[in-house]
C-alpha cells in the first residue's frame, strides 16, 4: 500500500462521509458545514491529482463563497421545523434509483479501457496557455454568464416598487 | 491507484447527491446536493486530464468553467429561493406544487 | 378537327350555333338577373327566332350537301379520347326543326298567358336553356354528349313543372318526375358505359358500324341496349315508368304543350331511334319487349284517358298513349313510320295543349270538364282548333294523325304477331273515344250558366293555335315525301283490310262518342255503372301509384330507416364522438401525472437517463 494510496482512500472516506452527512442530516446547518467538509476532501483529491491551481480555486470558491452565502440564505430563510427537516416519500425509489446509477457507472467505469494509469502534472503555464487561447471564447462567456447572473440574482430578489 | 479508483468515487459522490436532490424537502438543501453532484463531475473530469498521455489541459480547463458556472448557479438559485421564501413562508418544496392538475 | 376549324362556320355544320344561342339567352337573362322583368322574355323570343332561323338555313342547306358529322376533341384521359360533335342528318333535322319551330309558337303563347307572372323572366330563361339542351340532346353524335344533354332537359322539366314552387302539389309533382326519370337515366348510364367497355368509344356511328361487323357479343348488345331503353321508358314515360307524366301538369300549360307532349318526352322515342340499328342487330326479343312495351303503355294510357275528369290529365294520359304507340312502331322495326307520328303528334298535342290553356284562361281557371261545356258559343277559335288536334289524334281522315296512324297499323301487321294488332286496334278505338269525349263534353252541348263570362284568348294566344292547326291538316299529305327522305321506297301497296279498320275506328269512335254523349242512347252514367269493374281502377291509375308508394313506405324507407340508425349509432356516436371522449377520458386519468412537485418530475428524468443508458449498453435501443 503506497502512500498515496492511503492519502486516497482516508480522503475518499472524509468526502463520502460528508455526503451522507449532507442527505442525511436533520439539522439544516449540520448539512452545510458537513458540505464544507466533503468539498475539503475534494480539494484534497485535486492536489492528490496534481491539480494545485483547482484544489486552490475549489478551497476558495466553495469554502470561502458559496457556503457563506449559503448560510445567509439560510439565516434568512428561516423555517419552524429549522431544526429538523424531514424527508419526503420518495425514499424507498430514490434510494433504488440512485444505487442503480452507481451500479451503471461503476460498470462502465471497470469494463472501460483505461490506459496506462500514469499520473501527470500539468504546467501551470499550459493551463493559462491553454485557457487564454484554445479555450478563450467560452472564457469570454463564462464572463458574461457570471455577469448575467450577477444581474438576475439582483433582479429577482429585489424587494418593493415593483408592480 | 488507477484511474478506476477515481471514477468510482466520483459515481459515489454523484449518485449520494442525486439521492439528496431526490429526498431532501428543504431548497436550500436540494442546492447543496446539486453542488455534490457538480464536485463530482469535477473529480471525474480532473481525473481524466491528469491520467492522459500526453497531457491536455482539457479536463482542467472545464473543471474551471463547471465551478464558475456552479458559482453564478448558486447564487441565483438562492435569489430565487429567498423570493421563493417571501411569497410562500416557507422553502419546503412540498408546498410548491401550483402546477398541479 | 380542331376546335378553331369547327367554329369557321358554313353549311350545315352551323347547327350548333342554334342550341348556343339559346344557351346565350339563358345566361344574359341570369347573369343579369333579369328574373322579374319583360326584358327576360324578349331576350328569350329573340333567341328562339334566331334558333329558327338557323334550322331553316340548315334544313335549306342540307338539302343540297347531305348528312354530314362534325366532331373535334376535347380531353384524353389514359388512351381514350372524348370528343364532342354533332350529327346533322335527317333524324337530328326532323328533330331540330319539330323543337325550333314548336319552342317558338309556345313562347308567343306564354306571353301572354303568363302575362300577369312576377317570375316570367326566370320562365323563360329555363325555358331557353330547355330549347338549348334539346337541340344539343338531337345534334349530339357522341353518347356522353347525349347523356349530358338528357340530364339538362330533365333538369329544365324538374325547374319548369315545379315553376309554382308555392304550391305542395307542384314541388311533389317535379320531385316526382325527376326520380321517377332519374330511375330510368341510371339505365341508360349503365347502358352507355357497357357499349363502351365493348368498343372502346362513345361515338355513336362508331359503335353501330362495329356493331354491324358483329364486334359486340349478342348478349352484351341486348343488355346494353335494352337498358338504353329504360332511359327511353324514363324519358318518354313508359309502363311502369309513366307516373310522373300526369302529375307534371302542374307546371304551366305552355310547358306541358311544350316539353311534356312534344319535345322531351320524345326524346325517349327519339333515342330509340338513333341508334335503331343496334336494337335490330341486337336478338329479336329486344325489339319484342319494346314493342310489348308500348303497346302496354298505349292500352293503359287509353283507357285511363278514358274516366279522366281533368282535361289536362285527359290529355297527359294520351300523350302516354300516343308514346305507347311509337314505341310499338319502333319495336314492329318502322322507325321511320314511329318518327312520323312523333312528328304529326308533336303538332296536334301542342295545339290541344295550348287550347287547353286557352279554355283555362278563358273561364276564369275551370279544367274539369264536368264544369264546362258548350264553349263554342263563347270561343270559337279555341274550339275550331282545339277540333282539329282532337280529330287529327283520333286518326281522322284527311288530317295528319290518320295517315301516321295508319302507317303504324301496317307496320304492326306486317312485323308482329296478329295479337298487338287486335290490341292496337283497340287503343285506337279508344283514343278516338275519349277525345271526342272530351271534345263534346267541353265545346258542345249547353251552355252552363257559370262559364257565361267565358270569352275568347287575346291574339298572341290564338294565333299560334291557328298556326299548329294548319299544319295539323296539312303535314298528313307529306308520307312519301316524308319514307323519301329517309331513304326508304314511298309507299308499298295499301293494304285495305287495314286501312278499312283505320278508318272505320276512327269513325266508329266519334260516332261512339257522339252517340253516348250527345244523343245519349245510352247514358254515360250507366254505362260507368256497368262498367264498374274496369272503370273503377282506371280511375285510379290502375292502383300503380298506390303500389310505388307502398313500395316506398314499406321497403325504401324501413331500409332508410335502419341505415340511419347505424349511422347515428355507430358511425356518429361511437366512432366519431366516442374517438373524441376518449380522449377527453384518457386525458381525466392521466393528468395525475402532473403532480406539480418537482422531485416527481427529477426522478422520472433520472429514471429516463437510467433506462437509456441500460437499455443502449444492452443494444435493445
């Protein structure tokens, strides 16, 4: 068992743990942090991967953005079962379906032709190189749809003079 | 540690979020469990740039443009759901079904 | 030919101009809506002169160039051509020449006895386009011409006796004579479509020369050939197809002396006649069962004619009988002879027609002839024509209806078995018998009381009565003349034995007639008492009509009945209405899907997802 197989398989615990914490939760606040605790791991994975820049860009996107504003939203949110939230009827199915999707791609994942299984790094160099020519258009429309939704987020919970 | 590893882990991680987004009654929650499902998208993708031969940064690349998009994704979905909150009382999506028959 | 040849026009070939202008008249008086004004009627006249005047030239010109046939395509369809054509030749010139010449005098009588008509224009307009599709019916030397043509007059029969569409009796009376026709034309089609199949063309020379070459298998030639002649039962109202003919008197006068005594009823004989040679190639029980039938119809019409009370009904009824007996001309193979009392017919009927009118118009509307009487005294002209048509059906010598009658006695001697001459001879008897009947009844005897402000027709009514009496008692003398334009030898010997019976027939009948009615020997009274036992049901029309109906009750209309109920139940109910609830009830249980709750609607995805990814691994899709 090599090392990196190790760091593998106690970060595949900590993100599938937070999973399960996140759909199985009661508390609403419990669900969000243990979110922020898989989507760490995840980060983990991208280093373990060789990915440096994107395990950076998850930790501060997701860590520093989106579970804050998460947080707000439940703040303002808030309900009388906060608490405790209960889950609706379709368990029994989701729960089927969703293991037969797991089934489905872990079966393709095994009976599919995988190479030569060897890691490599990619300059970060490249990656800029990479982004700001073959792939500068739909960089240009990332912008523009982070603009829209800037726009739209704005637009839709204005409150007051509307009607 | 083959690149099967990380692709079962990344069909793990989808397949708990869909679970979620299928069970879960509160929006916020729902939201989160989309973002599982996103991250694990990520995982598979990164996983298949660094395991190429020779190396493209192709995975990489739309990995950064699935988390930008998840963040532009995020927020509005939380503006909607604060409207969502204002007209209803509540965000359990039990409550929003006008399109009933 | 091409169209643009046909039209350069000289000669004889100028006889189609004669039926379009009279289509002309008929469309410039409805185009302009000319329904309700005078102008209608003069438009009318005017094409119907200028219709004369065209058969005249015609009828000058064939006299020097001959017959001829005039035909230019139309259309293709597949390999067959469809032409249209003409014939000139001298049945379609007797023809034109009998409807040209009649269409005008009654034209100048309708004038002025519909004078006091709001619709007179739209009278003449059908009337126009009636004169129009006859002359087209005679001038067409293609079957389908002539089919098309034989519709459009009974059309114009159907407008015209149903003129006074206000009354009940009339709508029922036009309705009646387009069915009972309709039955008839259903014949004919079949008819024209099987002589077709069997020679591949429509032109009627063509078929009669492969015809004569023996291209046609017997029994298709008699089939084909006997249904031409229900269309002609139809037509010219033949036992059992002759109920229509007394009922269409509820169209004005002029159109019965017009169509239903001279010219479309006719058309029946006038069709047997043109294509005469097929029914003698055809096995000779053909011409028999024609003959059969005219007989019939002639012994029927006669002797219903006889207890009619209604002078109109009188003589409708003998306008059948007088059919009857061309078609038993036809049918004993002397179609000259059967055009010939079609010719000398057409004169006298029209004039007793038109007298009839006359008398109608004079008495204030009376037409039972128990209620007039003794005329004469108030109008002469009408009673000294209306004499000379009633002497010359009766077969009087020296008047025009003795000479073709008799050429249909020999005719029927010489080709029939002896028993339709003792037949015939009867109804000969008995067509004298009830004309002169009707006359004294009418004319003579005395003046009863309520008809004492009787007076005599204006001019334009009497003067066309005159004319068709003139040529009542002069058209007899032209026989030969008439075998010898037909290409036939002038007259073979005289037999005497039937020209004694003629005449003493005819005699016999008026002195029958003036004995019982004028001298009254014997009362009339009485002898309807003991002859109860045919008077009765000849009164009745021998119960045919009564028969049609219960047929009709009992079979058409129960069988309408159920074929109505399966349409409302089946085919509305079920099929139609119940495809649409259906739908409308497959829609009540399936809206349940739409739960509203969207984690309904992301699980169906994701199992959607699942079973394509599942089912394309497996190869199934």
């Amino acid at each position: 068992m090599s090392a990196s197989l190790l760091v593998f398989f106690v970060l595949s615990i900590v993100c599938v743990g937070g999973a399960l914490g996140v759909v199985l939760a009661r508390n609403v606040v419990h669900a969000t942090f243990l979110l922020l605790l898989s989507l760490m791991g995840v980060a983990g994975v991208f280093l373990l991967l060789l990915a440096e820049f994107l395990a950076l860009v998850q930790v501060l996107i997701y860590g520093g953005a989106i579970t804050i504003v998460v947080l707000f939203v439940i703040m303002l949110t808030k309900s009388d079962d906060f608490h405790s939230m209960t889950d609706n009827q379709q368990r029994p199915i989701a729960f089927i379906v969703s293991l037969g999707l797991f089934g489905v791609l872990t079966f393709a994942a095994i009976t599919g032709d995988t190479g030569n299984n060897v890691r490599s790094s990619l300059k970060f160099a490249d990656l800029g190189d990479s982004l700001f020519t073959k792939w500068a258009i739909p960089f240009e429309v990332a912008s523009l749809i982070l603009l829209v939704a800037l726009i739209g987020a704005i637009v839709i919970s204005k409150q007051g003079e509307e009607e | 540690m083959t690149l099967v590893y990380f692709q079962i882990l990344s069909a793990a991680l989808f397949s708990i979020g869909l679970y979620g987004v299928l069970v879960r009654r509160s929006a916020v929650l729902i939201l989160l469990c989309i973002e599982l499902m996103l991250n694990a998208v990520n995982i598979n993708l990164i996983a298949f740039s660094a395991y190429s031969e020779p190396i493209v940064a192709t995975g990489q690349v739309i990995a950064i443009f699935v988390i930008t998009i998840a963040a532009a994704e995020v927020g509005l979905a939380l503006a909607i759901i604060i409207n969502l909150f204002r007209n209803k009382g509540s965000v359990d999506i039990d409550e929003v079904d006008l399109m009933k028959w | 030919m091409s169209l643009l040849e046909f039209s350069i026009i000289e000669g004889i070939q100028m006889a189609w101009l004669a039926p379009a202008i009279s289509v002309l008249a008929f469309v410039l008086i409805v185009v302009f809506r000319l329904f309700e004004s005078k102008l209608g009627s003069a438009i009318s006249i005017l094409g119907a002169i200028s219709g004369l005047s065209i058969v005249g030239y015609v009828v000058n010109q064939f006299d020097k160039t001959g017959a001829g046939e005039f035909s230019s395509e139309w259309f293709t369809v597949g390999s067959t051509v469809i032409t249209v054509g003409i014939t000139v030749d001298q049945l379609s010139v007797v023809m034109l020449a009998i409807v040209t010449f009649v269409a005008l005098l009654v034209q100048i009588y309708s004038i002025s006895y519909m004078k006091d008509e709001p619709r007179v224009g739209w009278y003449f307009a059908v009337h126009s386009l009636f004169v129009a599709s006859m002359l087209i019916l005679v001038l067409a030397n293609n079957l389908l011409i002539l089919y098309f043509a034989w519709e459009l007059v009974g059309l114009c029969s159907y407008l015209l006796i149903g003129f006074w569409y206000e009354k009940r009796a009339a709508a029922e009376a036009a309705k009646k004579a387009f069915v009972t026709t309709r039955i008839g034309d259903v014949g004919l089609l079949i008819g024209i479509i099987l002589l077709f199949k069997a020679t591949g063309t429509f032109q009627i020379s063509t078929i009669i020369h492969i015809a004569q070459q023996g291209g046609i298998a017997d029994t298709s030639l008699m089939v084909a050939v006997l249904l031409l002649f229900l269309g002609a039962m139809g037509k010219s109202a033949q036992f059992p197809l002759h109920v229509w003919l007394p009922d269409a008197m509820e169209g004005p006068t002029p159109v019965s002396a017009l169509i239903h005594a001279a010219t479309m009823v006719v058309a029946g004989v006038y069709l047997v006649a043109r294509v005469f040679p097929l029914f003698e190639l055809a096995p000779p029980i053909t011409l028999t069962i024609v003959a059969i039938v005219g007989l019939t119809t002639a012994i029927i019409g006669a002797s219903i004619a006889l207890v009619m009370t209604d002078l109109k009904k009188v003589l409708a009824y003998s306008t059948i009988s007088h059919l009857g007996f061309m078609m038993l001309a036809l049918g004993s193979g002397a179609y000259v002879v059967a055009m010939f009392h079609l010719f000398t017919h057409a004169f006298a009927k029209a004039l007793l027609f038109l007298s009839a009118g006359s008398v109608d118009h004079g008495t204030g509307g009376k037409r039972d002839i128990r209620e007039l009487g003794g005329l004469r005294h108030r109008m002469p002209i009408t009673t000294i024509t209306f004499s000379i048509g009633a002497l010359a059906l009766a077969g009087v010598p020296p008047l025009s209806g003795f000479f073709s009658k008799d050429e249909i006695m020999m005719a029927v001697m010489d080709g029939m078995h002896p028993i339709f001459f003792i037949i015939a001879t009867l109804a000969v008897l008995m067509s004298s018998l009830y004309m002169v009947r009707v006359l004294i009844l009418v004319f003579f005897g005395e003046l009863k009381p309520e008809n004492d402000g009787a007076h005599e027709s204006p001019a334009l009514m009497t003067i066309p009565l005159v004319i068709l009496a003139m040529m009542s008692l002069v058209v007899g003398f032209f026989s030969s003349n008439w075998k010898s334009f037909f290409g036939e030898e002038a007259s073979h010997d005289i037999d005497p034995l039937v020209l004694g019976l003629s005449i003493s027939m005819s005699i016999g009948g008026l002195f029958l007639g003036w004995a019982i009615y004028t001298k009254r020997w014997v009362a009339p009274e009485e002898i309807a008492e003991k002859l109860k036992l045919f008077g009765r049901p000849a009164a009745n029309g021998y119960y045919i009509d009564s028969f049609y109906q219960w047929t009709i009750d009992r079979i058409v209309l129960v069988f309408a009945n159920m074929v109505a109920l399966f349409d409302r139940i089946v085919v509305n109910d079920t099929v139609v209405n119940g495809t649409g609830y259906s739908v409308f009830l497959s829609a009540f249980k399936l809206r349940y899907l739409e739960t509203g709750k969207l984690y309904n609607y992301a699980l169906a995805m994701v199992i959607g997802v699942l079973f394509i990814g599942i089912s394309k691994y497996w190869g199934i899709l």
